[in-house]
C-alpha cells in the first residue's frame, strides 16, 4: 500500500503543445541568434523555445488553456489535484498567458530573460519589454548584462532581416518607456518614485507589452507590503497585461512546487552538467556547543584558504533568520576571530561583513562587488537568507546555515545554497564543492531537494538469528509490584548543610575531543568523515574554587548566612578535586559544563514537599532472559525516507526470513533513499549483535550504533542487541506530572556485554533533560539504578551498570569503553539529571 504521495518537480512542469501555426510564426529563423546568444547552454535555448511556442504558437489564449490540456494528459497532475477546478484554482494568474521557468542559480537566467525579450520585440507582438525584479542589487546586475549583449553586433546581425525592433534601448522606469525599450526596475522603486513614469508608460498598454519577472518566488511568496503589490501590480486592469514569464531558480511556495512550470532546469542538472559547484553537506555530526561548531567552520574555512582552493581568497557566508540574529552572530564571529587568531577585534571585524536590508547595513552591500578581490580584507559575510539574490560571488565555499529557520523550507535551502555555487575563472573545467555546515538534522531536507520520489509501504523486520559466533547472552530480571505511600519533605527555614554526600556529581571530561562530521556530496551520495580535535575551554581547581567561596561570601552578606565560614576555599579545592576523581578524571581540571555544576552544587534551594508512589519487588531470586526470546522489529519502508536506519552486514542476506532478506536487498539498491537510511557494516566481526538487522528510530540512536560498530570500539565489546521500545527488558518507575502520581515503565535501548559486565544504555536527545521530560527522565535514572543496583546484590554472575546518555557524551562514552574505565563514567546528560 502507499505509505504517502510524493511528486517529483519534474513531473509537474507543463507541456507545451508541439505544435504552431507558421502561417503566424516560424522559429526555425531565430536558430541562429540563439547559437550566438546561448552558445552550448542547450537548456537556455530549449526554455526560450518553449516560451515562445506558448506565446506565439496559437494553441493557448491564457495559462488556464494549458493548464486544462495538462490536467487531461497528465495522470500526475490528477493525483495531486482532486479536480481540475481544483488545479486552476492554484494558478496564480490564470487567465493570462503566464508561465514560469526554473532555472538553478548561476545557470544564465539573464540569456534566456534576453533572448524572449528579443525575439517578442523582433517578431512585433509586443512594443516594449518590462523587466521587474525584487532589488536594486538585481536591478544593476540585468542593466549591465543586457545592455553588453545590446552592443553585441553579431547579436544584432543574426536577427530576422524582417524584426520589428533590432535595436532595443536599455533604461529604468525614471524615463518614459517608449516603443522599442526594454525597462529594467526594482519592484519596490516601482512604488515608491516611479510610479507616474510606469503609468505613463503602460497605462492601456498592457497587450503589447512583455513583463519578465526575475527571482519570481518573491511574487508567489511576497515577504512584505512592497512584495505583495507585485501581484496587484500585474493583474492591475488599468494596464491589461497579457504576456508574462516568471523565473526563478527556487521555484517554491513554502515546500510547493510552481504550479505553471514549462520548463526547468534544476539545482541536480546544473550540478550533472559541471555548470555550477557540486555540494557537500553535514549528514552527522557531533558538535555539542556552539564554540566547537565554530571551531569546526574554522578550520574547514582555513582548509579552503591555505589548501583546498588557496588561488583565490575563500569566502565563508553564515546566514541567519532575521537582521536582529544576524547582528548577533556577527559579533560572536568577531569575538571567535579575535581571540582564535590572536587579534584585536577591531582587525577581527575587518576580516567580516554583514549585509541586511538594515539602515546602517546598506554602505557594506556596494563592498560585496569587491570581496572576491584577493587585497579585500573581507573572508566571512554574514546574512539574512530572504535577501540575498542578486549576489555574483564567486569564491563561496562555506555555507553555515546558523539556524533551522533560515533554513526550513526547499525554497530557504535552495536560495541558501544558490549563494556558494558560482564556479570562479581560476576553477573554470573543476568542479569545485562548496560546503554546507548545516545542523545534520536539517540533511534530509537539502537531499530532498534532489531526491524526490514515490513512496510505497513495506515492512522489514529485526530479530536474533543464529550467527556462528554466537552473541546471544542473558540478562538478569526482577519482578515488581507498584504501592502507593506519602513521603513528604517540608521547607526548611534555617542554613542547608551543602554538600552532605560531600562531592559534586560531574561529568566524564577531557581537555581535548575528537568529533567527527560526516559530509554527504550530493548527486553522487559519497560519504567522508572528517575528524577535528576540539580543545575544550578548562579551569583551573584553585581558580573555580575561589570564585565559589566569593559567590558564597556574597551570598552570606545578602541573607545573613555564614556558609563561607564552614567552606574555605582549600575546602571547596578538596570537594572539586574528590568530584573530579570520582569520574576517574586524568586532567586535573574543570571544563566549562563542571563548572556550572559546582556553581548548581553551592546553590541554596528551598526543598518542596512532595509525594510519591514506590515500586517494590515481589521476590529477591532475579531469573534470566536471553536475547534469543526477543520479538521481532519492524520499520516501514517510509520512515527510512525521514530518519529512521538499517545497519546489516553479510549476515543479514544470508540468515533470516526470504522476504526480509528479499527487501533487504532491494533497498541496497534503490538509490533513492538517504545515504543514511542503509548503512552497512563492512566488517561483520565488528556488528556483535544477535539480531539479523539493527533499526535505528532517529538520530541519536543511528550515531550511537555507528560508535558500537566502530573497529576501535567493537574490539572491546563481546556483544550487545537494540532492545524493542515495548515487551522485552521492562524497567518501572514513577514520577509526579504536576500534581499527580504517574507510574510507567520503559525499556532501555542497549544492552552492551563486556566480559562478565552488563552496560545498559538510554538513549535520550541532548535537551531532553529540560522540563517535564526532565523530571521524567531524573526518575527513570533513578529507579533504573536502583534495580540494577539491587540486581548487582542477587546475583554474583555479571555486573550491571545503567548509563544514560545523549549525544554530546558519546565520544568520551566510547573512550571509556575503550580504556575500560565505563564502570565510573558519568555523561554530561546523566549528570545534568542528578544536579
């Protein structure tokens, strides 16, 4: 059965009738102005042709004509579009003889804007030529290009001997557009200056005038007053327009495609064809602050500079969702700039430019014409995503999407990315790649853009087979019953006594981190992992343990207090370094998130009464259950589409049900899904589990299991099996929900067999320790250690210690395992819980 309807782009575009009348026009007599103008760019003369054949060819009186031909032909266009009505009914100006071209930014939209123009002014349909376009920016970019192609004399020459008009003068809406011209004007001046001009010009002039509209998502998606009179402007009676083309490289309203499309040529084939860029971007990646993900764009862009592309000046572009974020960011580049390269800021600030629609922004937009320039200072732009068209920059190999929402939609990710793909002269035969550092949970978004297909439900399931190395194992068990008792705790008026378990809960820590990011190459899927050390930020013991004594003497003089009299600061040492060797710490020192901790630990609280339910065991003898008796897995072939994972081996084509293995096979091969949706585990001795496949839910989960199957990890690991959400290994626990006793059960995602040790593992999100999820969570910690606790007391055959975890700790988690010393690691995420 369907699982969901998808449509590609492709299948959506209309068809123009092949057919014309010659008695009306003859295209065959432009063939050679089109080789002149077009060169070997097939798809500009093939968009020129198409639109000329709807205009000129006789077949349609407006946009609905067509719309109506395509809606009967195309089965597609029935599946999406209940009915035709339904169809006409998104048709943004049916009843004119509109259309829209998609052309991917740095394609040469210009040549085919020209080429129409031309062709319509020498046939004699139309007298003047309007060119609207949604910034000065792309207003002087057009002029310039159109007006050097006017004085190209062999342009000129190849033209029919009969054309109306061979000469066409460029100008802006300040003068009178009279016959012949071609007008180039920002819509916005259209309004604001030059509104006599146009109505002078065009008032009742409509028929015989070409309206060509560039960067045309900003009509279907006006994102201001001045933008939404765009639309009121072309469909204005008093001017009667009749001919219009609408081009774009990002032809999308939200996440919907144009629907009056008659010819494209897309983001993929322009990167197919060596036109532009090709684009890597972040699959996976483990950044768990914002200074190491600046750290990360930093040495990708000094990569660029000294390695990768060092015959031009690389630029770096981060964007962000709105001018008041963009100001922000811009500040902490130049902070990050300053204190990385060991300048002061003012030269820091030399190196960035910022450039919004702001008032105090708009002197730094002419400098954008020059930071290409190897002697321009300028090597990182920071941006707001909807304003940056009209942008010839060439040296572009960074692209840092900084938030999800300048970067949520496949028109925000395909104006984003059309900013990096210009190739420049040096690279002319390259394809050089431009990188995207984007958060790696946006990556299905910007394979989308590429990849859209249909999607059909099947079901592939996981569960143990029989492997010769046998990584079965059992796992001890306590059953319990559920009692509801009162506990209260009161208020306290007088001094706490800080500290009574007299050390401080902190994390597992390291003064420098691997991270590595997995980058994804679009077209081809080619996956690379880069690996960076991160420095961590760290403190010194006698430093941290100064600034809690002072925050405590401050504290006392506030409320009358005498805690810094009972907490020297060589107390305060002796707790932080008894805190540091409890997490079997090697650095002698404080990173920044202990810090905190230690900050948390000296707090003063008010303690709250509370109430809670208390879950006993029946029996005190444990029994076994053994990973042979789990249930089987499924996941729908569509969730593998969004984010869900099959990590298989050798194994898993040889063992297990035909029809499995069957779909198994099948989905090696579709190469339409996400990279990440099958990953293969290349070396079966390192894919220690029992179960013939291992699911992954999401992305957590998916680096976790990549980390198990690691060589450098597996060696230390005698098996482990992803447990089922439901029904295998059930842990029960209770906790408050407002005011009421809830009581539920959850069953850990991993089971890790290290010897005769058991490690147990929860997967969480990083945030996932925040509010209501939080307390949750705190409790789940809680009585999970508690039974396993209990279990380590019953039985003396294996040992078993419950970890939670989130990403940010994986790296330190998987060192520990390494080293052996798992039994006293503690992650940032479980820490933050028992704060």
């Amino acid at each position: 059965m369907l699982d969901r309807q998808t449509f590609q782009n492709k299948d959506l575009v209309l068809k123009v009738s092949p057919n014309y009348d010659p008695n009306r026009f003859d295209p065959n007599k432009y063939e050679a102005f089109l080789d002149a103008l077009c060169e070997n760019r097939e798809y500009q003369k093939e968009a020129i042709r198409e639109t000329l054949r709807y205009f000129l060819g006789g077949e349609y009186k407006n946009l609905k004509d067509l719309a109506e031909e395509n809606y009967h032909r195309n089965p597609k266009l029935h599946e999406k579009y209940s009915s035709l009505e339904d169809f006409i009914s998104h048709l943004q100006l049916p009843d004119k003889l509109s259309c829209s071209l998609e052309h991917a930014t740095a394609t040469g939209k210009s040549y085919v804007m020209y080429g129409i123009a031309r062709i319509m002014l020498a046939e004699g349909v139309v007298d003047r030529v309007l060119v609207l376009c949604p910034s000065n920016t792309i207003e002087t970019g057009l002029t310039e290009k159109f007006r050097s192609r006017s004085t190209d004399r062999t342009l000129k020459d190849l033209l029919p001997p009969d054309s109306k008009v061979t000469n066409p003068r460029i100008i802006n809406a300040s003068n009178t557009i009279q016959k012949g011209n071609i007008c180039i004007e920002n819509i916005h001046a259209t309004y604001i200056n030059t509104k006599s001009a146009i109505e002078d010009s065009l008032v009742g002039k409509g028929e015989r005038t070409l309206v060509l509209n560039d960067e045309a998502h900003h009509l279907m998606s006006p994102s201001d007053t001045a933008l939404k009179k765009w639309k009121e402007f072309l469909l204005d009676p008093k001017y009667g327009f009749k001919y219009i083309v609408n081009l774009s490289g990002t032809c999308y309203i939200g996440n919907d495609y144009f629907t009056d499309v008659i010819h494209r040529f897309s983001l993929k084939d322009s990167i197919e064809e060596k036109f532009v860029k090709s684009i890597r971007y972040v699959a996976e990646d483990s950044s768990g602050s914002e200074d190491e993900k600046f750290q990360k764009i930093y040495e990708n862009h000094i990569e660029n500079k000294k390695i990768k592309y060092r015959k031009v000046k690389p630029i770096t572009i981060l964007v962000t969702k709105n001018i008041a974020a963009c100001k922000r960011l811009t500040d902490k580049v130049i902070a990050f700039l300053s204190k990385k390269e060991k300048i002061s800021k003012d030269n820091a600030a030399k190196k960035v430019l910022i450039v919004t629609s702001a008032n105090e922004h708009k002197n730094n937009i002419p400098t954008l014409q020059r930071v290409d320039d190897k002697d321009n200072s300028v090597e990182w732009i920071t941006s707001v995503s909807m304003l940056s068209e009209g942008w010839d920059i060439k040296n572009v190999f960074q692209i840092v999407p900084h938030e999800e929402r300048a970067f949520n939609s496949k028109l925000l990710i395909a104006q984003v990315l059309g900013r990096g793909l210009r190739i420049p002269e040096v690279y002319k035969g390259e394809q050089p790649v431009v990188t995207v550092f984007n958060h790696d949970k946006w990556s299905s978004s910007i394979k989308h853009l590429v990849d859209e297909v249909l999607e059909i439900e099947k079901r592939i399931h996981s569960y143990p087979v029989k492997k010769k190395e046998d990584y079965d194992f059992d796992l001890h068990q306590i059953d319990y019953e559920k009692v509801i008792d009162e506990i209260k705790k009161y208020p306290k008026e007088d001094e706490f006594e800080l500290l009574k378990k007299g050390y401080i809960t902190y994390s597992s820590q390291d003064k420098i981190i691997k991270k590595g990011t997995i980058y994804v190459t679009v077209i081809t899927g080619i996956q690379e992992e880069k690996e960076y050390y991160i420095p961590q930020t760290m403190y010194q013991v006698e430093d941290v343990a100064i600034d809690i004594f002072n925050r405590l003497c401050a504290f006392d003089m506030d409320a009358g207090t005498t805690y810094s009299k009972k907490w020297a600061k060589k107390k305060i040492a002796e707790i932080i370094h008894s805190s540091l060797k409890a997490v079997n710490d090697k650095t002698g020192m404080v990173n920044k998130e202990n810090y905190q901790k230690t900050i948390q630990a000296f707090g003063v609280i008010e303690r709250k009464s509370s109430t809670f339910p208390r879950i006993v065991p029946k029996s005190k003898e444990p029994y076994k259950i053994s990973t042979k008796s789990m249930n089987k897995n499924s996941v729908g072939v569509g969730t593998l589409r969004r984010d869900s994972t099959v990590f298989w081996d050798d194994y898993s084509v040889t063992l297990g049900e035909a029809e499995d293995i069957k779909l198994l096979k099948e989905l090696d091969e579709d190469e339409s899904l996400p990279k990440s949706a099958m990953i293969r585990v290349e070396n079966r001795y390192n894919f220690k589990t029992p179960l013939n496949i291992v699911l992954a839910a999401y992305e957590p989960e998916r680096k976790f299991i990549k980390g198990l199957v690691k060589e450098e990890n597996a060696k230390g690991i005698d098996a482990w099996i992803k447990s089922l959400d439901v029904g295998f290994y059930k842990i029960d626990y209770s906790w408050r929900k407002g005011e009421h006793p809830k009581q539920g059960s959850f069953n850990p995602d991993f089971f890790i067999k290290v010897g005769n040790d058991i490690l147990i593992v929860e997967i969480k999100d990083d945030k996932a320790f925040e509010g209501s999820a939080g307390e949750e969570n705190k409790k789940k910690l809680k009585y999970a250690g508690e039974h396993f606790d209990r279990l380590n007391g019953l039985e003396n055959e294996q040992r078993y210690y419950f970890k939670f975890l989130s990403p940010m700790s994986y790296d330190l988690f998987f060192k520990a395992l390494r080293e052996k010393s798992y039994r006293d690691f503690k992650s940032e995420f479980e820490a933050r819980l028992e704060e």
